[in-house]
C-alpha cells in the first residue's frame, strides 16, 4: 500500500465530522503548508517524459535534447480571434499562480514559432474537431489545431508536461521545465463523459464547476446531470414553482437538499462551454419521479400525494402515463430545459420504470421521444427505452453488466448509437474494494484495472463498432455526500474511462497506463484533489520518501485532523497524507472558493 493510503474502514460519525471542522487551522497556515508540499513537489523524483501524459497521445515523439524552459519573460502569443484568445488566457491563468510569471498573451495576425508559448489555429483538417499539434524546442513551445476545442486539449497536455508543482495555487521558486520533443494527438470517440447524480444528494454550483475542470483535466467533453429522482428535484421550471419549493427540499438520509435557479443552471452550462464541455441534462422518466409527485399529486397515477422520500430503494415511483396532464408537465420541463441547454442532447433516463410495463411503457417513451424533437433536441435515454421506436440520432446509454442484449443490438439495427458505460467497468459509484468505505457493489467491485481493461469496441453483441458514439463514467450519489467524496470516487478511475474514449485501442496497456497514472497522483495532492490511493498503482514516493534511508512504515491512521480541515471517509486520503517522517501537513483537500475551481 502507497504510504498515503490509510488502512480505516469506517466513515466518521457526526461527532467525528463536527470535531474535524472545529479544528480547522488559519488560512494563512494552510496556504503554508501547500506551497511546501508544492515546492517538494517541484523536484519530483523523476522528471516528467513526454510519454507520460493521460490520456495516451496518438502519436509522441521526444526529443530529449529539446526541453524548454519556462522564464519570467516568457509570452504567449496567439493567433488573432477570440475564442482562440480565450484559450490562451485559460493556458496564462493555469500557469501564472504556480510560476509566479506574468506570462502576458498577445494576439498577433501570423504567430511566429521562434520564441514563448504559441497557440494557433491552422486550417489543419487532419486534427478534426478536437485534435491538436504539440511541439516542444529549446525555443517555443506551439500548439496548432483546427478548433478551440484542439487548442484547449493541447494545452491540458502541455499543463501535464510540467512539474506537478504547477498545480499549485501559491508561487513555487524553481525550474520549469518541458520534455522535448512532439505530439500529434486526436479522440477516438467523438463522446467521452461523466454524469453527476445531483439527485440522490445536492451538491452546490462550485462543486459541480470543480467536478467539470476535473473532466477537462483529462479531455472528457460532456457532463451528464443526473437532475431529478426519487430523492430530490434539482432544477427550476416556470410554471412548476413547487418542484424546487417543495420536490427540492429532499435528499438521500434526511438532508435538505437543493436545487439549481435557472441562472445557477446556466452558470454550469456556461463553465462547461468555456471548456470545451457540453451538459447533458437527464429529466428522469417516466420512473424515480417521486420528487415531483410529492410537488404535484396530480401527476401521480391515482392522483394522491406520495409521501417523500430518502432512502435508496428505486423503481416504485412514476408519472401517469394515462393523464395529458403529466405531457402538459414533461413539454413544460422539457422546453426549459432545452433552452437553457446550448448542447444538443436531452436525456430522458427511462431505467427501472417497473411498474409501466410493455406497451403503456414504450409508448409513453415514444410520446416524450416526440416531445423531445419538438425542442429541436436529441434523444437520450439509458437502454431500457430500446424497445421504443427509433427517432432520429436517439442514442442509448448502455449500463449493463453482460454485454448481450437483444434488444439494443435491434435498436443500433434501426439507426440508434451507444454510450457504453457498463455497470461493472464505468460506473463509478461501485467500491474499489470490500473496505471501501463508500458505493455499492451490485455491479462488483471496480478497481482501477477493471474501470480501465475492457474495449468499448465490441462490449456489446451484434453491435458494430461504428454505432459507439463513445463511453461514460456514471456517477450515483446514494452513498456520495460531499465533494472530496466525489473526488474519491472519481480518482485514480475517472482517467482510466477518459483514456478508453480518447486514446487510440493501439495504445492500451494496462502496464503503460499505471505507470502513468502514477504520475498523476502528485498533481492532484498539489492541486488538493482527493483520491483513493489505490494499491494498483505504483505512486512515485514523496520527495522525502526517496531520500530517507529509514523505510517508513505505511501510515495506518488519518491524516492528523489538527491540519485536515476536511470531513470525509477516513481512509480517504489526500496524498501525500502527513508525512510521516517530516510532520509536513497534507494540502488541504478543500480550498477557499477563488481556488476550488481552475480560473477562468
Ligand atoms: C441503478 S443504472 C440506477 C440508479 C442507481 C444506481 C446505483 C441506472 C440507470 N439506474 O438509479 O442510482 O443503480 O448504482
């Protein structure tokens, strides 16, 4: 076990949780301890290869006689246009906290690649819509692309180039230093995702705007919301106030819930954009509807108010199939829904509708199908709404655990495309291992090498290759209640499905990938990201774990609460965790609210 991992199973009680916070220490103290643990960070124990990025590149060529050096004086020029701008100054924001160099962006008609860091937009059509050119000389670091969208995942691969320590959010004195050398890089799948069940627990606007730089981090393109269930209505509708006065103010084990303003809602929209991240809002249906009915009885099949509810169970609820009342609400939510939504997809849900059965089943899919064109929008729905008829580009989001269904396999036959996000691969609420001390495991368990072996290629029987639009890591937030739990459960496995949609299948190596993966883990602890120190991979020891003669013992405690202001599992650790030898305090997993997301 990496000597960050702490061996305890258990989750804090309440008490526990209260005591954590109360022994919070001083911002300014916290701030000191990050930017040491960044400054040991700056001197990894190996410098960083062009080959390690994550995903794997399509194509790396080093040249080790190449580095760059960053300099105080260095500038980043760009191809004039604006959105092209707004990438370079996404790039200079990245950088100038952890350099502490201005890093000054210009925009310039004909970028010149003699010097600094050049971005630059080319008519290069190989690179399709999300491509990018990387090239790295003792002189200039350029990257060209046909899009924004290549610029910008040029720049999250050049952001991994540099040493760990760049993710810090207070200055590091050293050298920064880029691998020579050049990288030609381009998606496999035109769809690589995350959802966020908001649902089951609310979690506030911030955190859902880290959850999407986390996503951009590794190149991942759509963020799914999971915005309604059983347990709370998270998003407002007009016309339809007591869903978030009353359908909102529920979560999973008694909380108060939440929900999401038509402005809150477009503020995500809006950071995802800026990133090159497309929502996907899912109003779940015609199933997990309680929460509206506890709004609105008279969407319920007999008419009576149910009572609310907090538990886990699923599949007892629904919307009226039989009343025009309940396609007066689904057209009104969905119209909404779809104008506060630049990217082209709905999604519907439709799974574990138990208790709407055959044809009532189908054709109520096929009714809000419709109503879904009607927004000018495109379906999707999990692959439970198959059987329903084809409607133009539908898609189905496969969650299953064997991959031989029938009933998908007809339904790609009549035109439908598939987002693979196998229960026991992808979904990312499944524990890593039996003490893990949040998620289920009716899937099984997930460890880092299950989330990552498996080709999305032929997962499904009697699906072509060609009908996979891409794959998503789900995840379901019944056991899942603050953001450093998020974070847990999405590192070190988030980048695993994020290499099995971006990297060529020619790249796939499990060994490869957890040596690369390795390398990520200092970029998280310097970013205060918390993640499972998974005993899969082999994590590069702290600096002052290299040099200490003495073998250290793996740490079997928490990390010291006098300096972890974080409440969370207790073997959820931010490595590095105290560091047992010096006393160094761990980063902070939670910043203040200027540094909890990436700028700009
Ligand atoms: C199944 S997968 C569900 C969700 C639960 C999840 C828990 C799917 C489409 N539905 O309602 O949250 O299992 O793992």
């Amino acid at each position: 076990m990496h000597p960050g991992a702490a061996a305890v199973s258990s989750l804090p009680s309440a008490a526990d949780r209260e005591q954590m916070s109360l022994r919070t220490p001083a911002a300014g103290d916290l701030a000191q301890a990050a930017a040491q643990v960044a400054g040991d960070l700056l001197t990894p124990t190996a410098p960083v290869r062009l080959t390690d990025v994550v995903p794997m590149p399509e194509q790396v060529r080093p040249e080790p006689a190449d580095d760059h050096h960053l300099a105080a004086d260095t500038v980043i020029r760009v191809s004039s246009g604006t959105t092209a701008l707004a990438v370079a100054e996404h790039l200079a924001a990245l950088l100038r906290p952890a350099t502490g160099y201005p890093l000054p962006v210009t925009g310039t008609a004909d970028p010149k690649p003699d010097s600094g860091i050049v971005l630059a937009l080319t008519g290069d059509d190989a690179l399709g819509a999300e491509g990018y050119r990387l090239a790295v000389t003792r002189a200039a670091v350029r990257i060209t692309a046909a899009t924004p969208a290549g610029l910008f995942h040029g720049v999250q691969t050049l952001r991994q180039l540099l040493p760990p320590a760049v993710e810090s959010r207070t200055p590091v004195a050293g050298r920064w230093v880029l691998p020579g050398g050049s990288i030609v890089d381009r998606p496999r799948y035109p769809y690589r995702g995350a959802m966020l069940d908001v649902a089951r627990h609310f979690f506030p606007v911030a955190d859902v705007l880290r959850v999407i730089d986390h996503l951009a981090r590794y190149k991942l393109n759509h963020l799914h919301l999971h915005l309604t269930d059983d347990q709370g209505w998270r998003i407002a509708v007009p016309g339809w106030p007591r869903l978030t006065t009353v359908g909102a103010a529920t979560e999973v084990g008694g909380g108060s819930g939440g929900y999401y303003s038509t402005a809150d809602y477009q503020r995500i929209v809006a950071y995802a954009a800026a990133r090159h991240i497309t929502v996907v809002p899912e109003i779940d249906l015609p199933g997990h509807t309680n929460s509206a009915l506890v709004a609105y009885g008279e969407l319920a099949p007999d008419g009576v108010t149910p009572p609310p509810y907090t538990g886990t169970e699923v599949g007892f609820s629904y919307v009226d199939p039989a009343s025009e009342r309940t396609y007066e609400f689904i057209a009104d939510v969905l119209g909404e829904v779809a104008a506060n939504t630049p990217g082209p997809y709905l999604h519907i849900g439709g799974d574990e509708a138990f208790k709407v059965k055959g044809a009532t089943y189908t054709g109520f899919v096929e009714r809000v199908q419709r109503l879904v064109a009607a927004t000018g929008k495109t379906v999707v729905g999990w692959h439970q709404i198959a059987p329903a008829a084809h409607t133009e580009g539908r898609v189905l989001q496969w969650w299953g655990t064997n991959g031989d269904d029938p009933a998908t396999a007809e339904a790609v036959r009549h035109g439908a495309r598939l987002i693979l996000s196998p229960g026991n691969h992808a979904y990312l609420d499944m524990k890593y291992a039996p003490d893990t001390p949040l998620g289920h495991d009716w899937a099984g368990l997930i460890d880092v090498r299950r989330a990552y072996d498996w080709e999305p290629g032929s997962h499904i029987a009697d699906v072509p290759a060609e009908a996979v639009l891409g794959v998503e890591a789900p995840l379901w937030t019944e056991s899942v209640t603050s953001l450093p739990e998020i974070e847990f459960m999405l590192f070190p496995r988030l980048p695993a499905i994020a290499e099995l949609g971006w990297s060529p299948r020619s790249a796939h190596s499990w060994a490869g990938f957890r040596e690369r993966l390795a390398g990520q883990g200092p970029r998280w602890a310097a970013a205060g990201i918390t993640y499972h120190s998974s005993p899969e991979i082999p994590w590069p020891p702290t600096p002052a774990e290299a040099t200490d003669p003495v073998p250290t013992p793996p740490a079997t405690t928490p990390a010291t609460p006098t300096t972890d202001p974080v409440t969370r599992p207790a073997n959820v650790a931010t490595t590095p965790a105290t560091d047992p030898v010096s006393g160094t305090a761990p980063i902070p997993t939670q910043t203040t609210p200027e540094t909890a997301t990436d700028p700009v």
